[in-house]
C-alpha cells in the first residue's frame, strides 16, 4: 500500500500526529487514564497484573521513525511466541481481472495467477461510442480453459476500443470484466485526472476549475473523473444518459439545480445494463454536495480495480443536501452511501432497489419527510442502515422491506418521530451500543419483529431503545430485547430474553448481496 504516493501521504501525516501526541504527552495521560478504569475491575482477580509503562511510547515512536535502525531499538525483543505467532511468509494471490490487460497493437492478454482452473467463456466487443461490435474470430477459439499460471493472448481488431470477458471458475460464474484499450487497473484509491479528455463530450462547458453541463439529452459512455477541487454544476431540465460501465466521480463539489418544472435525470441507456453511478469525494467536509429534484435511475456498482465501493451514489466526507430526490432500481449493494458528512435530507424517495437502500455511515443531521419502499429484491435489503451516526428521523414511510425498515448500530444515537411502517420483516431495530428515542412510530404487517434491541459486535455495548406512542397492528407481541439490553415502550421495561443472534443471521437476517 505505501508504493501509493498518496497511501503514503497519510501515512506520514498520521505518523506526524502520533508523534505529537506522544512528544506532548498527551497520549501517555489518556492511556493511563484508561488503566486505572481497567485497573479496579482488576484487582479484585488479578492485583499483581503490572501497570504498562507508557514511558516506553517514546521509544517505539523513535524506532518507528527510523525503521528500528538505531541500538536503542536493538533491545526491543520480539514477543514470546506462546504470547504472539509471527508471520514468517505469506502468498498473495491477485484477481485474474487485474493480472490481465488489453494493451498495445489491441493485444488482448488474460492471465490466470489464480490456483484453479480459469474458464474464457466469451467475449464482447465495443467501439469508442459503445456500439457492439462482433469478434467471431477470437471467439471461435472459445470456451478455453486456463490453468493456474497460464496465459491467453488474442489480437483484436483497431476499431475494437474495449472487450467485456465472460469467465468462470469450476465452482462460481464470474462477474463480467470490461478491459478498456491502452487502460491499465486503477490505484489502491480513485485519483482525479490532471487533465482529463473531454472531446467526446463538446456539450460540457469547461471553466475555471468547474465543469457545467447545460439543460438537454446527453449520452456519456465513458466513466468521467473531474480534476481535483473541480466543480460540477448540471443545469435544470439536463437528462444523462450513461452506457454500460460509464460514471462520473467528482472530486470537489457538485451542484445539480434541478427544478419541478424541469428536474434532473441520471439514467442507463439501457435499463438491463446499469450504468456504474456517481461518486463525490468532497474537497473538505464543509464542500456542499447539493442536489434538487433529481432522478437516479438504474444504477450498478463503481468499482474501479482494487477499489470496491458498497454505494452506486456515494458522496464522502462533504456537507450533503438532498431535497426533492428519487433514486430507484438499483442494482448494487447500496443504491445511496454516505459517509462522514453532515447531512440534510428532505423528500428523499427511494425504491425497487436489489439490496440495500440508504447506508449512512459517521453522519451527522437529519432526515426528513421521506419514503423507502421495495428494498431487497433479493435476501437482505434494509431500508435505512445507521452506523455511527448522529441522525433526527422525522415523517419517513417504510413499505415492502426485505429486511430492517431501520437498522441502528455502532454506537449511533437516533432520535425519530411520526415512523411508519408496512409489510416489513423488521421494523426499528437498535443494536451496538446505540440509543434510539422514538415518538409516534406505527407499524402493520410485520412479519417478524416491530421493535428489537439487541448486540451483535461484542467489540460494542448494549443498545437503549425508547419508544412513545407506539401502535401496532397484529403485532404486539413481535418485540424483543436481548439479555443486557433495554427495550422501554411508554416507559414500560420489556423484560429481557435470551436471543440466539447467531442464529438470527443465518436466518432472518441471513445476508444474500451482490457484489
């Protein structure tokens, strides 16, 4: 990872902060503070357990620093191997899609660094506007099997400008693999483009460190990367239409200006081939993301390489504003994810998504007057996930959840008002050391659970759930709340019970996500 300049980067910026921490003392005094919590529940089995030696912090940031070269550091011994196993060697095998590559004079080379057989079922070839073009000649040579350490070289024609591979393994048919002419796998991250080449696209106005794209029907084949602390503006009335594969990720800010009169469309050229979504990675967390009645249609995964993001729409470490927003028919594992951004969120609908809705991860704000319906086509799919957040949930409506309607975890704190839900397996669930405060929440054909509170990670606590004005058809007896963990309806206890978590998981619960 540190041959990545900018891995490397933050690296040394954290190296940085660690050692200022340590030099000030500041890091010694928190630690210590924190054994003597850990020393009196101590004492009463283990007294004579020796406090650690924070003095020692100094030494180990001077050795880190000069990679352990200096004689001080020559006494730092290796753990006693009954206390720690060392890693002596190590084999890591990569993804034959990122050993494979389609190169110079259009020489097309699949390598199979894997230990199983890998079987070529099938190519497909595209031009540079996307349009099919047939490769009879390489496809007369399949299928063929690769062995482990085998390679395939085929010569394409010029006019093929990519080619998608169909592969198999003995036992699992492989995700598609798009191999782009002269385009080699992404960094460990997503970089922006120094200079990235627009003459495809003529419609997108080029200014000063922003890109604006005027009302109209545009079609983009291409997956787009702004420069970074770029701007994308996209004007009322503009309707995006993306080919398989192609996207846009920002990295800067985003302004789409949708209107009621003239909203905002993001969609796939063809709707059995998503299109690989928009992604923001905010300049700062004050940058504003801002979109306006738009529709998002569609949309597939924006994997690049190595990296494999969980969100088709994925905005990251920003100040995000949705008002008036439709995202549906989502093809991936989280149709929205944001993470570590303030959020406001006001007319948010989102539906007929194949797994999960919204995941909000490390937010903090508020979400409003809003509805989340057909969630989880396949196994799975909750409507709102909540990790670590700090959120107000007002006027939302639930219907159709293959999973949780609301999922709350890591140590989240929920506050949520006028709450309904329908046809849901699961309806408000708190977990992980969370606390969620509830008022007016109302439920109907429920499957298996109106309210839950219970501990999933061990690593959290326990969850505080509170609920007000409750009201539940036919289901007033489908709560629960687990051993060492609350569950209050009207400021009435409900009595803790056993719950085999475990087993809620691999049934219930049991997970089935695309990748």
């Amino acid at each position: 990872m540190l041959e990545d300049a900018e891995v490397k980067h933050h690296y040394q910026l954290a190296l940085n902060q660690l050692a200022t921490l340590i030099e000030s003392g500041q890091l010694q005094q928190h630690l210590n503070a924190i054994q003597q919590t850990q020393r009196k529940m101590l004492d009463g089995s283990a007294p004579l357990t020796p406090w650690f030696d924070t003095s020692l912090l100094a030494t180990q940031l001077t050795c880190l620093q000069q990679q352990y070269r200096s004689r001080e550091c020559h006494t730092i011994g290796r753990l006693d191997t009954a206390l720690h196993l060392n890693m002596t060697t190590m084999e890591a095998t990569p993804l034959w899609e990122l050993s494979s590559f389609y190169g110079d004079q259009h020489q097309l080379t699949i390598a199979n660094p894997t230990q199983i057989p890998l079987y070529i079922q099938n190519l497909a070839g595209f031009n540079a506007k996307n349009h099919s073009i047939a490769i009879e000649e390489a496809n007369d040579q399949l299928p063929l099997e690769l062995q482990p350490g085998e390679k395939l070289t085929l010569y394409l024609a010029d006019d093929v400008d990519s080619v998608e591979i169909s592969a198999t393994t003995p036992t699992t048919t492989l995700p598609k693999v798009r191999f782009i002419h002269d385009q080699t796998a992404t960094h460990f991250l997503p970089r922006p483009l120094k200079q990235p080449n627009l003459s495809g696209y003529p419609f997108i106005e080029i200014g000063d460190h922003y890109w604006k794209i005027p009302a109209g029907r545009w079609q983009i084949n291409d997956h787009l990367h702004t420069p970074a602390n770029w701007h994308l503006i996209i004007d009322k009335g503009t309707q995006l239409v993306f080919g398989p594969q192609a996207g846009i990720m920002v990295f800067g800010q985003l302004t789409i200006n949708g209107t009621p009169q003239a909203p905002v469309e993001l969609t796939a050229k063809n709707h059995h081939q998503p299109w690989a979504g928009l992604v923001v990675f905010a300049s700062t967390p004050t940058t504003p993301i801002s979109l306006n009645h738009v529709n998002i249609a569609y949309t597939g995964s924006p994997k690049q390489g190595l990296w494999r993001p969980r969100g088709a729409i994925s905005f990251i470490n920003a100040t995000v504003y949705l008002n008036h927003v439709e995202i549906h028919h989502n093809k991936t594992e989280d149709a929205l994810n944001i993470i570590n951004s303030d959020i406001e969120i006001n007319d948010l609908a989102l539906h007929h998504s194949l797994s999960d809705g919204f995941d909000c991860d490390f937010c903090k704000g508020i979400i409003n007057n809003s509805r989340f319906d057909h969630i989880g086509a396949r196994s799975g799919g909750d409507g709102i996930d909540v990790s670590g957040s700090q959120l107000a949930l007002s006027k939302l409506m639930f219907s159709h959840i293959r999973d949780k309607a609301i999922s709350v975890g890591e140590r989240s704190q929920i506050t949520a008002f006028d709450i309904e839900f329908n046809e849901v397996n699961v309806g408000l669930a708190g977990k992980d050391g969370s606390q969620i405060n509830a008022t007016d929440i109302r439920a109907r054909n429920v499957t298996h659970y109106g309210l839950m509170s219970y501990r999933k990670k061990n690593l959290f606590g326990s969850a505080i759930v509170k609920v007000n004005h409750w009201l539940c058809v036919d289901c007033q007896h489908k709560i629960i709340a687990a051993k060492g963990n609350q569950l209050i309806i009207d400021g009435q206890p409900v009595p803790p019970q056993k719950l085999n978590v475990n087993q809620l998981y691999n049934t219930i619960m049991k997970p089935d996500k695309p990748q």
